[in-house]
C-alpha cells in the first residue's frame, strides 16, 4: 500500500523569490497574474530592506544559496540597484557559500550594458517567450497594446552576444494550446532553444476579466504535453530539454523531479515582496492567511523559523487522500499547492493530467526499453 | 580484386554503415533525460532536490525558478 507523506522533511537551504519593484512592469501581459494589481507604481526595494535581507540570508545559511530576481520586470529596478546586490553578497560571502544569482525578465529592456553585467556576474537569466510572434503577441503586450515578441527577440539577441543562452519559460493558454506544433518548432528550429518549461495559465477565480476563457483545462495540458512529447521523442535530441517532460521522466524512473510542483519541496521557497513581506511563492501573494511575516520589522529567522512558515510546510507535505491509492504519488506530491482545488490540503486541479501524461510517457519509456533490448540482441 | 569482391566488400561496408546509425525515433532524446535524472535522489530518499546537487544547480539553475505547473 501506498504510503502516505506525513511528515515535513528538512526545509534545507531557502531559495528566495524577491520581488524588487512589486508588480511595477513595462509590458502588460494579458495573463500576468499581477494584471490586477497596480503595475504602474514604481516601488523599488529600499537599500535598507535589501542590505537586510542578503546579510540575514546569508548568515542564516551555507552551502549553495540561489537568489531569484523577479518582478514586476525586476531590470525595472536599474543596474545600480542590482550591482549594490553583487557588492552587498560580495561584502557578505562566507567560507563554504556559493552564490547563484538568477533572474526572470521578460528581455525587453536587456542592452549591453545589462548582457555584460550578467555575464561578469554569471547571473542565469530566464526569459517569458510564448512561442513565435502570432503566440507570444497574442497576450504579452506592451502598454500600446502593441506586441512585446520583436523586443524580446532583441533582448534574446543581446544576451547572445555576450555569450549567455537563456532559459525560456512560455506560459500556455487555451488559446495557444492550438499552436503547439507552431510553438514547439519555432522553439527547437528557429529560436534554437536547448531547454525551456511551460507555466499554464489558470485564473481559479475569474479575477482577471481580459482572460476569461482562457485558463487552462485538463484536456487542454493533457493533449498539449502529450503533443509536446511526441514532438520532442521526434526532434530526438538528446540535449533539448523540456522542463515537463524531464519532471515526468523523473517520476517515472523514480527520481526526484526538479520542480517544487513535482517533487513536493514547495516550501523550501519563500517570496520577498519590495516592501518586506514574505509569502511561501508569488503566487500566493493576495493570501493574507498565508503571510509568513513581514521582513521590515522581523527578523528573517523568526519568519523563516514562525509558525506560519512551518505550518505550511506541513500542510503541503500532508497528501490528499486520494493520493494515497495512486501510484505517482512520489513522482507528483499534489502538484502545485497555488493549483489545489480549495486551498493548500485540496486536490491538485491537474491530477487527470498528471496521471494520463505519467502513464503515457511511461509507455514510451518501455517502448524504448524494448527497442534498446531488441537492437543488443540483433547485434549478438 | 575482381569486382564481385570490390562490390560484396562495399556491400558490407554499407549495411555496417546503417546498423552504426540506427537509433529508433526518439532514442536519443530519451537516453538524454534518463541521463540527466542520474544526478537526482530517489524519490523515497528524503534528501533535498537540486541546491545539494552541483549538476542540477548548474542544469536548472536558470529558470527553474518555482514556478513549474505542468
């Protein structure tokens, strides 16, 4: 019988997810689920609050401490706020700490000067693409309504010059999910990308008007992932990596995926609002029962060690009951705790997805497998 | 050499030629991603994902960020 998981591991190291301008962006993304709020205020992070978060961060742990840049658009922020970042971890760095720092942008305001500092400062850098123009300018829009898609090529190409390849993160919609073959090939043929993930859209409440219509559905991933693993089984290239199919892999095999929505390791994050509130992801940020504290007036530790924090691991550890029975328990952990149907102990709202897409790539495997076994005995 | 030589040695040259370069479909994207989960902890260990791991830091480290649904 399947075992439940009842008990909260070691939350290890924390990785930060810091917002530095709050929702303050240069693009309206029709989808964003910041659209809501106000984007227009530029609220930067203060010195004071920034200087400390990294030295209590960077007293509280050892070994390889991420720091994640969001927004908002967090180049919205400046250089000059993110070179006093690298002098404050600099001033700060201990023996036995490594530091990653990487950002998500959406690449439209990236120029030399940017591309040098993220390469001096071996920042990873992550960037929003929808797939080719007719997706991506279907809903990542500027504030003209104009599209964002020759901006971000522009960014793309930036960054490439100066030796960085980034990562790509498309977000899928109902409406796009009728373009996988357009995307995935624009992807792998023409934007040459080696290794991207798929975030998908879903406005649980209907909060953003602009999008009604548009989350996504369980049929809409199944057939779309379904799609998406076909289409990578005949790139057939053994360097593209696709983020979902490797944490499907993962699970089959029975490794530990690498994203918190796999491998149930959600609560090792934590987001750092401008104005020092913490909540378990930017996703939970309208959650005010789901505050973990406010930085500005506690200490990180006491946040990071508070009962809200701690409560929430546990819950996120303990299981739906349905899951118990199903045997990709340990590969999906009730999947992302933002997607539960009704809050943190619900049910993962793409349970059937999970399932129909673990059992088909699992097929493929074993296909595979027999394949393997067939051309060692042809050459006996 | 006389040609029925020449020839059958070609002959056998081509068919080493394909049996060297068959791969079924998808083999090789498999073979890939059954690599990389070789860096990872089983999924019954308690061990932590990723930061622990100097090959996953490095793999996903970029975009990865937490934000994965699918």
């Amino acid at each position: 019988m399947t075992r439940l998981v009842t008990s909260a591991p070691s939350l290890g190291v924390a990785v930060p997810i810091i917002k530095v301008v709050s929702d303050f962006c240069n693009l309206r993304c029709r989808y964003c689920f910041y659209n809501t709020r106000d984007q227009l205020i530029r609220t930067v992070m203060s010195d004071e609050l920034l200087e400390k978060f990294v030295v209590e961060y960077m007293e509280l742990f050892s070994g390889h401490l991420f720091f994640i840049w969001h927004g908002g658009e967090p180049l919205l922020a400046g250089l000059p706020f993110f070179e006093r970042i690298v002098e404050l971890q600099r001033e700060h760095l201990k023996e036995g700490q490594a530091i990653k720092n990487v950002i998500q942008t959406n690449a439209t305001l990236i120029d030399d000067e940017w591309a040098k500092f993220f390469k001096t400062h071996s920042f990873k850098v992550g960037v929003s693409v929808d797939g080719d123009k007719e997706s991506h300018d279907h809903f990542r829009l500027n504030h003209g309504n104009g599209g964002s898609f020759d901006y971000v090529m522009r960014g793309i190409e930036v960054l490439r010059k100066h030796g960085i390849e980034p990562g790509i993160i498309q977000t899928l919609t109902h409406d796009n999910t009728a373009r996988v073959r357009e995307d995935f090939s624009f992807f792998t043929n023409i934007l040459g990308v080696k290794r991207w993930g798929v975030n998908d859209f879903r406005d649980v409440n209907a909060v953003n008007q602009a999008m009604l219509g548009q989350s996504i559905t369980n049929e809409d991933l199944t057939s779309f992932l379904k799609s998406y693993i076909d289409m990578w089984l005949v790139q057939d290239d053994g360097a593209l990596q696709i983020r979902e199919v490797e944490n499907f892999m993962a699970g089959i095999v029975g490794k530990k995926a690498s994203s918190c929505t796999f491998n149930g390791e959600c609560s090792r994050y934590f987001s750092l609002a401008h104005d020092g509130k913490v909540h378990p992801c930017d996703r939970h940020l309208n959650r005010e029962e789901l505050l973990f504290g406010d930085l500005s007036s506690q200490s990180l530790s006491e946040i990071l060690n508070g009962p809200a924090r701690l409560k929430y691991a546990e819950d996120v550890q303990t299981l739906h009951p349905d899951c118990a029975s199903c045997e990709w328990q340990r590969a999906c952990h009730n999947g992302c705790t933002a997607h539960r149907v009704g809050g943190i102990s619900g049910k993962y709202y793409f349970c059937e997805t999970r399932k129909s897409v673990f059992g088909y790539l699992k097929d493929k495997l074993e296909e595979y497998k027999r394949q393997e076994r067939g051309g060692d005995r042809s050459d006996e | 050499m006389n040609d029925s030589v020449r020839n059958a040695g070609k002959e056998v040259v081509a068919e080493k030629t394909v049996r060297d370069t068959y791969h079924p479909v998808g083999s090789r994207a498999i073979a890939g991603a059954l690599a990389r989960t070789k860096y990872s902890p089983s999924n019954h260990s308690d061990e932590l994902q990723s930061i622990r791991c100097p090959a996953a830091w490095q793999q996903w480290g970029d975009w990865d960020n937490g934000h994965a649904d699918s």
